[in-house]
C-alpha cells in the first residue's frame, strides 16, 4: 500500500473519531516507522532529537493509532496492524462501528496512581532528562543515578527509558527493592541470590546459582561471577539493569556497605573487562546516601546524575491540554501550581478530577488543604508517618513555622526530603508546597489543643 493512501486512510479514522488528524512531525515519524528505520535515524532525517520523537511524539501518536486499529500499537507491530487494517478499510465504509476502541482506549485514564504507563499520552516528558539518560545508557559500562522525592516520575522515567531500549534489542531488567521481603534486604547473602535469580527470570534464563555460588570465595565474588560468566557471557546485545526504590537498601546499612561497592565494583570493571562494557545500570531513589562509604567505593559519585524537576508551568498547561482542559490562559496553572508547585502526582490528580467536572477551579484549591479535599488519603498517609515518628514530627514542624530555609539534621532532612514535604537547599530546608503548609500547621494546631 502506498503510503499517502495510507495517511489518507488513518486521517479519516481519526477525524471519524472526533480527533486531530496527523501533524507533519506525526507522518515523517510514521513514514520512517514504516521503513524500519530507529528513531536516531529519522530524528537526524527530519532534524528532532531522538529523545524528543521517543518520548514525545511516538507515544502520543501511536496511543492515537491505536484507537483507530482497535488494538495496541507499538513501534514493532505498527506496521503488521495498520497493513491489514488500512487494505480492509479501502474496501469497506468507514464507520466507526467496523473498529471499535478497545475497552481500555477511554479519553481519559483510570485515577492517576503509580507509574505512567509506556504510550500514556500522560506522560509528560521533561527535556533534556529523558534525552539524557537514553543516551547515556547506550554508552559502554554506562552508570545513571535519578534522584527525586517520592511520586515525582522517577519509575515512569525508568520504563520510558527501558521501553526505548527495548527498540534498540537490549536485554532490559526491572527490580523494584520496594518489593523485596525485608529478611531479604537485611541479609547480605540472601539479597545478592535474590538479585541474580530475579534477573535471570527476566531474562528467561534458567537460573544455575549453584554452580556459581561458593561459600570459600564469598557472596560478593560468586554474584560477580554469575552475572559476568553466566549471564553477560551469553547474552548478544547489552543488559540494562534498572533498580528502583534504592533507598530501600540504605535501611540496611551493614547489606549496603557491601551492595553498593559492589554495583560500584563492575562500572570500574568495564573499564578494564569488555566482557562488563555490556552491563549498564540505572538507579533510582529517594533521599540523599547517608550509608556511609569511601568514595572510591561509592555507586554515588560516578556516572550521570540526573535530578527530577517538578513541573514547570508550560509542562502543567501542556498536561491540561491532553486532559481536554482549555488552559491556554495561564491563570488556571498559575493557581494551581501556587497550592501544589509543580508536584507531578498532585497536578495529574487535580487534573483528572477538573477533567471529569466533578470541581470547578476555585472549589478545589479551596478544600484541596482538608480532609475533604482530593488529596486526603495523600495527606493521610504522611500524617500518619509523622505521629509515628516524633522526632520527625518536631522537626517538619519547625520548617511549618520558618518564612525561609532554615538548618534541619541531615538524617531528618533526608526522610521529610524523601516524603517530597521539604525541600533542600544545601544544609537549609523549606516546606515545599502551600498545600503542606496549609494543611500540616492546621492538623498540628489541633493535636497540641486536644
């Protein structure tokens, strides 16, 4: 089939269907899609970046097509579905009954909660970081770091990065320590068999730790030797290991003492062994490292660091639009983002709720702060965190009393940091948000006068 017959066809599905048809960037991107072609090599083509056609355009573009088909497009299958579909379409009459959306192509996601998912047009990507990492992960022996407070798109980060690798036939892992047994992270042993055999299965690799483990030469050495002579030493193409939630380990500081001088072990090694140049890691978490370590065995102070930004205000708009809301008018952001800042998970929730027209603007900030509002089980949860900790408590207190940074200890600092309530700025610290503010100095009121 031709490929103007072809562009002809889907724009009418798609107007059919009461949406936009293809921009130009959208059918160059396709054009090349359908040559086969990386997304490296039409971005230098059509003169994007790569990044930017991964992460912006190609998901929104075939989460669209993907309504059309009635099945899930990705940049493997696109053109085995949109063959048959397009020959199928010259010869019947287009109706929107004839390809019915899938069950889960709603305009609107379920309740934003967790991850995005990978082609969500929800994604908001946040250049150049995703352009970044992409590319730094295709480097030799490459090491990334992201760091960011909790519900900032560290994870939706990740699997935007892996889903990119995939297209390029990397072997790609992803480990979550958040969902580890916590017998398995306080035992040295047990979190390094935990690691080779969580890998190997991702990989669909039968796991033979027990020819390579041996007690004489240590843990450390025999998980070495697993992955460098077993699982590197088969595979064709470079493994990318993502490790989320690596903040989880720096609750176990005798295993991290050990875990994380050995991560730190094969990015030097791939400098001297071509065999560890096709390993690369990328590790996310929540807090500063306050496991101390050497820095020539820190996994902290080699690589690419990259550092999660909240939302700026063109990205909110820019979010606002794919949820069916006319901010073209900066006045709405603005006045969102004064009670949350650019929080990314309590934008995406203010803005599911305003996109179903269950508030209007002025409603919602007004009892956002609240127990009533569409951040309560949010703001439970912290709530909750902090009676349990009263030192913790005390000292979030304090910064709820300060007009400006003032000096918190390091180790309280790095848990409110990580709950995403305060904000750092060198040994100063500052409540991150109106909403925070707002609703934690009015719930300590009341518990100190009850």
């Amino acid at each position: 089939m031709k490929l103007d017959n072809l562009f002809e066809i889907l724009n009418r599905e798609l107007v059919s269907r009461n949406n936009r048809p293809l921009n130009s960037t959208e059918t160059l991107l396709l054009q090349g899609i359908w040559q086969y072609q990386t997304y490296s090599q039409i971005a230098d083509e059509i003169g994007y970046s790569p990044g930017y056609l991964t992460n912006v355009v190609a998901p929104e573009l075939l989460h669209r097509l993907s309504q059309v088909a009635g099945q899930r497009l990705t940049k493997k299958n696109c053109r085995t579905i949109l063959e048959p579909f397009a020959a199928q379409s010259t010869s019947e009459p287009s109706s929107s009954e004839s390809y019915p959306l899938p069950a889960v192509s709603s305009a609107l996601p379920s309740f934003p909660s967790g991850s995005i998912a990978v082609n969500s047009p929800f994604y908001i990507a946040r250049p150049p970081i995703e352009t970044q990492v992409f590319e730094e992960l295709q480097k030799p022996g490459a090491l990334v770091r992201v760091k960011a407070p909790k519900d900032m798109g560290k994870t939706s980060l990740l699997l935007q990065t892996l889903h990119q690798l995939d297209q390029l036939e990397y072997h790609t892992v992803y480990l979550c320590l958040g969902q580890i047994d916590y017998a398995i992270c306080n035992d040295l042993n047990r979190f390094l068999r935990w690691l080779c055999v969580s890998v190997s299965r991702q990989l669909q690799v039968e796991p033979k730790l027990d020819e390579y483990w041996d007690d004489d030469i240590g843990s450390k050495v025999s998980c070495t030797l697993y992955f460098r002579n077993y699982l590197l030493s088969q595979l064709n193409a470079p493994l990318v290991l993502a490790l989320d939630e690596v903040n989880r380990i720096f609750e176990h500081p005798t295993v991290a003492q050990d875990v994380l001088p050995l991560l730190r072990s094969w990015y030097e090694e791939a400098k001297r062994l071509p065999v560890w140049q096709n390993f690369r890691l990328i590790m996310a978490h929540s807090t500063e490292v306050y496991v101390p370590l050497q820095l020539n065995q820190s996994p902290f102070n080699v690589g690419l660091a990259v550092q999660l930004p909240s939302f700026s205000l063109e990205q909110v708009q820019q979010l606002a639009q794919r949820y069916d809301l006319d901010w073209d008018n900066r006045d709405a952001a603005n006045q969102l983002m004064k009670l949350v800042g650019g929080h990314p998970a309590l934008i995406h929730v203010a803005l599911y709720y305003l996109s179903r027209g269950e508030f209007t603007l002025e409603r919602l900030l007004e009892v956002a702060p609240t127990s009533a509002g569409i951040y309560q089980h949010h703001l439970q949860r912290h709530w909750v965190t902090l009676q349990e900790q009263p030192a913790l408590a005390q000292a979030f207190e304090r910064l709820l009393s300060a007009t400006e940074p003032i000096h918190t200890e390091s180790t309280l600092a790095h848990k409110l940091t990580s709950m995403g309530l305060i904000q750092q700025s060198g040994n100063e610290a500052i409540v991150s948000c109106q909403l925070y503010q707002r609703y934690f100095r009015e719930m300590l009121h009341h518990s100190l006068t009850q």
